[in-house]
C-alpha cells in the first residue's frame, strides 16, 4: 500500500484458470481494436495476463535469485533469494516482502537486510507480487482466497520457506518475517496463519489480520487511503474480537511468535491508529496487556514495550515522529547504520532493519 494515489487501481485482477474465456476475450479484442493501432503496449496495462502480453514482470534483479521450482504456487508469486556464501547449516531466515509499487530488489539492500544478512549470517526470502494479480504489485492481504491458511499467496510464501530449508538447511526454529505496507499486511497473514512457522515478525505501516476480506472493506474501514494527505478511518475492536480473528487462522496452541510494530506519525496511506489496533490485536494473541512495562525513546522516537509475566518482551512499538508512509533507514557505515533511500524508502536517521534483528535476538547468534 505504498502508493498514495493508486495502491487498489485495478487491485486483485483475477487469477484465470478459464484458458478459453483468455482466448475469447483477446479475439474480440483482435477484431475490436487492433493493437497496433494505438501500440503494442495499450490493453497490456488493462490486460497484462494477456498471452500476447508476454512477460511483463521485473526479474529478481542483480543481486538477487530466483528460484521457480518451489512448489504449486498458488498465489502466483516470483521466489527471490539472497544466501550469502558459505552459509553454515542451521542458520535463521528472515522473510522480507516489500511493499504496492516495488518488487523485491528495491527492498533488499534500501532497506538494509543484505548488509545484516552477511554480517549476521542468515538467508533471505524475498517474494515478489505480480501486475496480474494486482495492478500496483501489492500483496492481496484484503483478499479472503490469499490469507487463509494453505489458499493463495499465503501457502505460495509457506511452499518457499519449505524450499529455502531444503535447500539450505536454514534452522526451522529460526524464521522471522517482516513487511511494509501490503507486505506488512501479508507479514500479519503470515503470522497469523502459520504461527508454528515463525519466531519473529515486524510490521512496517501494516494493517491487523482480517480487518478486510475485499477491497471496500479495505479501503473503509483499515486506514488504507487512496487520496494523497488525507486519512481513511480505521475501525476500532476490542482486543479480543482483533484476537479471535488470529486464533481461529489455526488450529494452533502453542506460543506465537513475537513481534515489532513500527509507524509514522505523518503517514497519510495508513492511519497510524493502525499501530494501536495491531497492539490490541498481537497483545491478546500473546497474553499480555495493553499497557506498555517500559517506553523510552530510540533516537528520540517513541519506543515500548509488552512483556509477559517472565519478563520477556513480545511486542515491542516504535512511533517514528514525521515519518510518512515507508521504510525507515539511516544511511551510513555503522554498525546500527542502513539503507539507500528510494521510494518509500525513507531516511530518517533510523535504521529499522537493525533494530528488528535487534528486538529478534538476532544480533547475539
């Protein structure tokens, strides 16, 4: 949900499966309206899972690689990976998804999870969105079919973290996923739905699970706006409707995974009371309160946290003051240093990356 103005144009175009319903529609599109006569490209922006469309997907970029034989894919998702070498077996993995309008190599290294994943010594997972499921490349998490437990983009993300274990013998103890926007809204799918799969999450400018089944319940009722500076109301559950909602996504019974919350005061693509409302629903979920046992700042941010009775936090929040709609970093040579700013790659002398992996315990293994 990075844009700001046309996150849902065309959202959650249909994943065909009728192969005779394509070929009747592009003849009449042939008969119709030649393409040639207004360029090749023309019904490809309102088509692009025409045939005669071709390929019209970035790769996974330089950096990156893909990996096309991870399973059914029902989500229709690109697989990307970063393994830095000589990776030593049982190491973490950390699942990165980026937001509406990226794809996974402008959220690889902007955003600083190379870096850390060579110097902390972990593989990446960085799904890619496709234009024929969404027009903005952004993950369906308002769609009923993609984040239910084993349907859609939700198994498509679980069959790669089953390869990326075969293939490199990463720790299945050690999974920690992590999001912006939509790719923050399908994080919480994840951990929703999978909890037993995950040690970790972080939620960057996301939305809590289930808050939309559809595209007008998600830009009505979720925070999600489409009209530049302007807020869209986000509605208000109890903490233990927000926790029903993630405990009936399983049959799961044993402890959830902890998870960093991050936001902007000043973004105006998701209502910061979404924050408030992913605390309401993960403090539930975990068996804490809702009143923070400690808040202090980071770099002058607001910054809290929820423990359990053992003292252990689960949830931790940082309010990121002035920020807009993005990813926080804070370029630079440092240890707690990361990231090149891009689009909804913002620098504001903080680098989120560095302290998720903190919050995760991933910096002492």
């Amino acid at each position: 949900m990075d844009a700001q103005s046309s996150e849902f144009n065309g959202s959650a175009l249909p994943k065909w499966s009728n192969h005779w319903l394509i070929i009747l529609v592009s003849a009449l599109l042939l008969i119709l309206l030649p393409m040639t006569a207004l360029g090749s490209n023309f019904w490809c922006i309102w088509f692009p899972w025409w045939p005669l469309c071709g390929n019209n997907e970035g790769d996974c970029g330089e950096r990156l690689t893909e990996v096309s034989d991870f399973g059914s894919n029902p989500g229709n998702l690109k697989m990307c990976t970063y393994v830095p070498e000589n990776l030593e077996p049982s190491r973490p993995l950390v699942v990165a998804l980026h937001g509406c309008k990226q794809q996974a190599e402008d959220y690889d290294n902007e955003t600083g999870w190379i870096k850390f994943a060579e110097r902390n010594q972990f593989a990446l997972l960085l799904p890619q969105q496709q234009k024929a499921n969404n027009m903005s490349k952004c993950f369906n998490w308002f769609e009923l079919n993609d984040i239910e437990r084993d349907k859609g983009e939700a198994l498509s993300i679980r069959q790669m973290i089953k390869k990326m274990a075969s293939d490199t013998d990463i720790d299945p103890e050690k999974v920690y996923i992590t999001g912006l926007s939509a790719g923050g809204g399908m994080a919480t799918v994840m951990l929703a739905v999978y909890p037993d799969m995950f040690a970790g999450g972080a939620i960057i400018a996301g939305i809590p699970y289930k808050c939309a089944t559809n595209v007008g319940e998600a830009l009505n009722e979720c925070g999600v706006s489409i009209v530049p500076g302007q807020l869209a109301p986000m509605k208000d559950l109890s903490p233990d409707a927000w926790g029903n909602l993630v405990r009936n996504a399983s049959s799961h019974n044993g402890p959830y995974p902890r998870i960093s919350i991050w936001q902007g005061t000043s973004d105006t693509t998701v209502n910061p009371a979404d924050q408030q409302e992913l605390v309401d629903q993960w403090t539930n979920v975990l068996g804490v309160d809702q009143t923070p046992d400690i808040e202090d700042t980071i770099n002058g941010h607001e910054h809290k946290l929820y423990k359990n009775d053992n003292g252990e936090p689960l949830i931790e929040t940082i309010l990121i003051s002035g920020m807009g709609h993005g990813t926080p970093i804070d370029p630079g040579g440092g240890d707690d240093q990361c990231g090149e700013a891009a689009s909804y790659i913002l620098d504001v002398g903080t680098c989120s990356s560095y302290y998720i992996i903190k919050f995760w315990g991933l910096d002492f293994q």
